[in-house]
C-alpha cells in the first residue's frame, strides 16, 4: 500500500471520503490514531451502536480513588475537581465520601488521593467520625501497594491547623502506603493553591508510560447535565430588608437579611448557603494605619477594609510578622513557646501593640491572609419567594484584654448595611442538608438560635409542595419573649398544617436552664416513635456543644425507650447517620 493511501479499497467508503481520510491519517503519529480509535469505538458505545468486531479494544484507564472528609462542602468539591481533571488524563476516577467509606476496601486502591477538612479543636468532620474513627484503629488495613496522596484544609484561627490531613497522612505511611505527592495544608483561601497542587499531584500518580497526548473521553457523560451544579460565581445583590428580629430588650441581634437578585437568584435549595464578602470594620482599620504609621495610604486603607483579613490571629501570623519586620522580640516570643496561649481573644491591632514596628504596606499584605467570606444557612425557598434569598444573622460583640470585638461580616451587617445597601455574596451548595426526597416522609429539625435558618427554609419548601409528612421543630434562645426568631410564623405554619409540632426551649426564662436537648429527653417516646417510623432528623447550630448534646440525646432516647445498652444505642443512631436519616449542619 502507497504512503498516500492508507485505506483498502474495500473500506466501506466513496473515493472521495476514502481520500479525504487518508490526508488526515496519513500524518497522524501511533498515538494521536490510537487515540482515534478509542474515540470512535467510545462513540458507538455512547450511541448504542453496535462495534465492529475488528475495532481495537479502547486502552483502560488506570484506577484512581478519591476520598473526602468535608463539613462545609469544600473537601467534597475539590474531590470533584480530582476527579474531573483525572478522566481527563487518563484515570478512572471514584469519589467516595467518608462517610460511606469501606476502610477495608483501602487495600485494592492502588493510588489514593485523600482531602480532609479539620472540624474544631482537630476534629474530624462529623460524617467522617466512624471511618476516621477505623483508619486510627487497630483494626485498620494495610495499605502495601497503594500510592497516596492527601490535601488538608484547614483554618490558621485554630490551634490545630489541619490537624486530620496531618494525621491521616502520617498513617497512610505508618499503614505502609507510599507518599505520591508531598502534602499540602491550606488556610480558607484554598482554591488557588489546591489547583495547583491537583495537578502536581495527578502528575505524580499518573504511570510511567502515560503521556499527555493521550485524552480519556467519558462518554456516558457526553451531553449530559448530571454534573451541572449552580453558578458558584459572585454576584452582586441589592438588600431589601433588613429587620432586627430580637425585641430591643434583648441582649442579642439577630438580622433578617432580605436580598434580590437583578437576574434572577441561583437554583439554591433548602439545605444550601450563601457566602457574604464582608468589610472590616472602619475603626479597627484606622486603629491599624495609626499604630503603623500609615494613615495616609489611602490605596492601603481601602485593602484593609475589603480585602485583608485583619481579626484573624494565628501561630503562623506572628511567625510571619517577625520575619517581614525583623523584629527579635517577636522571634524571641514565637521560639519560647507562648504564641498559642497568647493569640486567644486577640487579632492583628493587639500583635502591631506588643511589638512595636516600622511596617510598610507590602509588610501588611504578607503578614495577613485573604479576607474570606462568610457563610450563612438559606432561610428562604424559591418556590415561596422567587428572586430573593433571606438570611438570619446574629451579630457577634464581645469583649477581650480591654478592647471590644465583633464578627466581621454579622456587625457588618447589622451595623452598617441597611436597604439598598450592595453585597456581593456567593452560593454555597450543601448536598449533604437535603430534605427527603419523598414529601411523605416526616422530618424533625432542631435548631435554636440562628440554627433555625434553614428550617424556614423546609417549612416553605413543604408547604409549597404540599409535603404530606409530619414536621417537628425544636427551638431555643435564650428568652421566649425577646428572642423567639420568627415566632409569628411558626404559629402561622402550624395553623396551616405546614407545621405539625414544636417544643421550645428558652434558657433563661427560669432558675434551671433549659436547652432543645432537654425537650428531647422529654420527648424521647414519641421521637424514636417518629424516626422508627422513617422520620429524618436534621441539626444546625453550635458543633461545640449543643450539636454533641443533641446526638447524646438521641442516643439516649433509643436507650431508654427501647431498652438497648449504650453501645446498641450509639450503633443505632450511626446507622441512621449512615442512611443519611440524620443530618448535621453545624459550625
């Protein structure tokens, strides 16, 4: 056969088109044919046509398991973007959320790519405990002849900075797994350097043999819309409310956030949140420029205000405040040992006091870290209020060393935004805080204070849909009569059937404080009745300690009721965690 001519003239095609395929081909290298081949083949598949039975078996694609650890939904979009970027090189690609993870299967990864938040004081996620919980174990596998790598998220504000990647990382090696890729902690301005270490990573993993020009195509996805997700982009919304939902007596501030979108609100669903990009507050910033000596930059000023994150004060800020201004006190504090004790209830004014400095803008802008948004529970749902998103926000005031503080994105907020006011703000998908897909089912939320956010949220949802399961609401503040978040609602979706019961739990209002947790107690009978019944349980608010005392409460609910031991108990609720029957959204 001629150079020019690589089609027998027996292929099922015209002169011309046999002509016009042997200029393509006649040019192309090994790889970029091969690759051809497999694309074709993958075409018929896709278009349940039948191959023919010569066409070269397309080349399979090497294993990759991804696993997440994630509380607020960060760990779980990186894994989809591990995942994304590896079909496209070649990998076969499986995500699997701690929370469903098989601790035994870890063996037959083969190359493994771990991403785990850090929850709290170095906790795991919640929905990552029990398989955490495995890893640590002495049960736990071997894990010779896997690859691994791991991304840590983490926040600097805490002590244990990613302290879960860390760990998981350590024992991924201590299990006899081989490091592919060093490992990365991150702070909450991620997103940059997590794509980069995405792809150093895959780079890593990828086999010897493997080449760039060779493209997997998945084609039970061509044309599909399964992975479409909302816009995650920021916007800029126009404030038309902006109501203070404690009575002036109260002790506390709870703003209800009305926002409209000009072009219409993303498809958020109940669950979800929306992230505000705040400003700091204009004092502390002034307080800052005067203590450094820098009042006159305004280019500086206007940084500080929007852009820098100026409360937030970790181990790894002095560590950087005394290398950009050389300052040997600084040096000397952060070698002695007393950084972590000292930094709690303190932010950057108070470090600029104790070690006095020369600094320059560039020294600010090295010292800081990115101002990031602020993520608040949807307390509306679209099907009830179109256009708009509400939110409820407590404003967060205290006092600490002499100097008063605030939350940055609730005081701004509640202190300088009123209506027609501008925000940009952000949505925060959370699949993992979804109402049952079967409107029959019954739910039971509990939520006090702000926690209730998203059950507005579920109540108008249901009652749009015309939901025929029962709902039960737990709530508690700390006063019925100053602090009862959206009281007059509540009573108005249990006259319509949109509500079906609620127990509230006001703290205050007598001797003995109580909390949703003891409504519980109280009502243990007819919540196991509820939840044996295929109810599902939801939870929002504190992780501290309301959440943890909340889950105590249910477990000793199927206890007492059911006469079970404490271990049958625990075991009974992880398994409704596992069925996702009982869901968490705390902070």
């Amino acid at each position: 056969m001629s150079r020019s001519a690589l089609l027998p003239r027996t292929a099922p095609f015209g002169d011309g088109e046999r002509a016009s395929l042997d200029a393509v081909l006649v040019n192309a290298s090994p790889v970029q044919r091969a690759w051809l081949a497999g694309f074709l083949a993958g075409l018929d598949a896709a278009g349940g046509q039948p191959q023919a039975a010569t066409a070269p078996a397309a080349k399979a694609s090497e294993p990759l398991t991804v696993i997440y650890a994630s509380e607020s939904g960060n760990s779980e979009k990186l894994a989809g973007d591990v995942a994304k970027l590896a079909r496209k090189q070649g990998f076969k690609p499986k995500v699997v959320d701690f929370a469903d993870l098989d601790v035994a299967t870890l063996p037959k990864a083969g190359k493994l790519v771990a991403i785990a938040a850090t929850w709290g004081e170095g906790e795991p996620p919640a929905r990552a405990v029990r398989a955490y919980g495995e890893l640590m174990g002495e049960g736990a596998p071997r894990l010779e002849g896997v690859e691994f790598a791991v991304l840590s998220l983490g926040d600097t504000s805490y002590v244990e900075f990613c302290a879960i990647g860390k760990a998981l990382d350590a024992r991924f090696e201590a299990l006899g797994g081989k490091r592919a890729a060093e490992r990365a902690d991150l702070d909450l301005d991620f997103e940059t350097p997590a794509a980069e270490w995405i792809k150093g990573t895959l780079k890593a993993l990828a086999p010897a043999a493997a080449t760039d020009n060779v493209v997997a195509v998945d084609f039970a996805r061509a044309g599909g819309d399964e992975d479409a997700e909302p816009s995650r982009d920021p916007v800029v919304v126009e404030v038309i409310e902006h109501v203070n939902l404690n009575s002036s007596r109260s002790d506390k501030e709870t703003i209800h956030l009305a926002l409209a979108f000009e072009d219409g609100a993303p498809a958020y669903e109940p669950g979800d949140s929306l992230e505000i990009y705040p400003e700091n507050d204009p004092q502390l910033v002034d307080e800052i420029l005067t203590a450094t000596g820098l009042s006159g930059d305004e280019a500086l000023r206007k940084a500080l205000l929007a852009e820098r994150d100026i409360t937030t004060l970790s181990a790894a800020t002095i560590e950087r405040f005394a290398k950009a201004t050389g300052s040997e006190d600084a040096k000397a504090f952060v070698e002695g040992g007393e950084v972590r004790a000292w930094i709690e209830g303190r932010n950057l004014i108070d470090l600029i006091e104790r070690f006095p400095a020369k600094l320059t803008a560039e020294h600010l802008g090295s010292i800081t870290r990115a101002l990031p948004p602020r993520a608040y529970s949807i307390a509306s749902s679209r099907k009830e209020v179109g256009d708009e998103v509400h939110l409820a926000i407590a404003a967060v005031r205290y006092e600490t060393f002499g100097r008063k503080r605030s939350g940055v994105a609730s005081v701004h907020v509640a202190d300088r935004i009123r209506n027609g006011a501008k925000l940009r703000v952000r949505l925060k998908p959370n699949k993992h805080f979804r109402l049952p897909s079967d409107p029959a089912t019954d739910i039971i939320m509990v939520g006090p204070g702000t926690g209730v956010a998203p059950f507005r949220a579920f109540v108008q949802e249901r009652r749009a849909t015309e939901a025929s399961g029962r709902s039960w609401l737990f709530f508690g503040d700390r006063h019925f009569t100053h602090d009862f978040l959206y009281q007059l609602e509540w009573q108005e979706a249990l006259e319509e059937g949109a509500l079906t019961k609620i127990d509230v739990a006001f703290s205050r209002d007598q001797p003995e404080k109580i909390y949703v947790q003891n409504r519980i107690d109280q009502n243990a009978a007819e919540l196991v009745e509820w939840l044996d019944g295929g109810a599902h349980l939801y939870v929002c608010g504190d992780a501290k300690q309301m959440a943890k005392d909340v889950r105590a409460s249910v477990v000793r609910a199927f206890e007492t009721v059911k006469g079970l031991s404490a271990a049958e108990a625990e075991a009974h609720v992880a398994g409704l965690e596992r069925a996702k029957k009982y869901q968490q959204d705390v902070y």
